[in-house]
C-alpha cells in the first residue's frame, strides 16, 4: 500500500473532527457538483485563532479523508494563517494524488476558503 492510500484509508476508517460544532464562529460548504458529494467545515475562532474546528459530509473516501486531515491542519492556526495556505499542503499531506482526483480532494479546501470569507 503506498504513503497515500495509508493516510487515506486511516482517516476515512478513523475520521477526526467529524461532527458538528454548538455554536461555529465560520460555516463553509462545497459540493462537488459532478457527483453530489459534499463537506461542510465548521470552526471555532477565538482571538483571530481556530480553536475547535469538525467536519461533515457525505461523499467518496477521498473527499471525507482529506476533510479530516484539513481538520488537523487548521486546528491551532491563525485566520490569516489559513487565508495563505496553499492547496498543495494539503496534497502533500495526503501523500500526493493523482489528477484525476483532485477535485475530490480539494473539495474541503474549498469549503474552508468559503468559510474564511464569512469573516471579517
Ligand atoms: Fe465526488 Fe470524490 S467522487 S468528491
């Protein structure tokens, strides 16, 4: 099995952050509109910083893997921190993936960039 089908397969077998938050400072949801599949990030801000952050969704192994492991990624950082992070630190997380698949696994890259922009 290759670096990438083990982070894969881990975080789609043991999702982290997935749920719903009480009371989310930022909500942003994409949908892939070619397949339907679809993620929802939700976080907590304190003092320009996520705090708590979970996902939701419904959709390929992939999308909801990468989800989780975006979860990882945010957690802990700034607003403006996140406002530049690049696509492919979460590519590179995931191991690599192959073209045909990148829009499922930036589907939750996508869904944070949305929630970004509801904040001031
Ligand atoms: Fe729909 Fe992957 S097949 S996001």
């Amino acid at each position: 099995m290759s670096p990438y089908e083990e982070v894969i397969l881990d975080h789609w077998k043991n999702p982290r952050n997935k749920g719903r938050l009480a009371d989310p400072d930022l909500v942003g949801m994409e949908v892939n509109p070619l397949c339907g599949d679809a993620v929802r990030l939700e976080l907590k801000v304190k003092e320009g910083r996520v705090t708590d952050v979970r996902f939701a969704g419904e959709g390929c192994a992939i999308s909801q893997a990468a989800a989780s492991l975006l979860t990882e990624l945010v957690l802990g950082r700034t607003l403006a921190e996140l406002r530049e992070m690049k696509d492919e630190e979460l590519l590179s997380a995931l191991g690599g993936v192959i073209p045909t698949r990148l829009r499922c696994a930036l589907l939750p890259m996508q869904a944070l960039r949305k929630a970004l922009k509801t904040s001031a």
